[in-house]
C-alpha cells in the first residue's frame, strides 16, 4: 500500500488513525 504513493501514505495513515478511533 505504502511505496506507490508516498505522497498519499500520510493521507491514508490519517485516516486509518481516525477509523481505528
């Protein structure tokens, strides 16, 4: 998932921190 889009790994680790809440 992470490598492909480095610029979008924040992104998508922003909002699986928000679902996991």
């Amino acid at each position: 998932m992470y490598g492909a889009r480095l610029g979008s790994c924040i992104i998508e680790n922003f909002f699986m921190y928000i679902g996991l809440r």
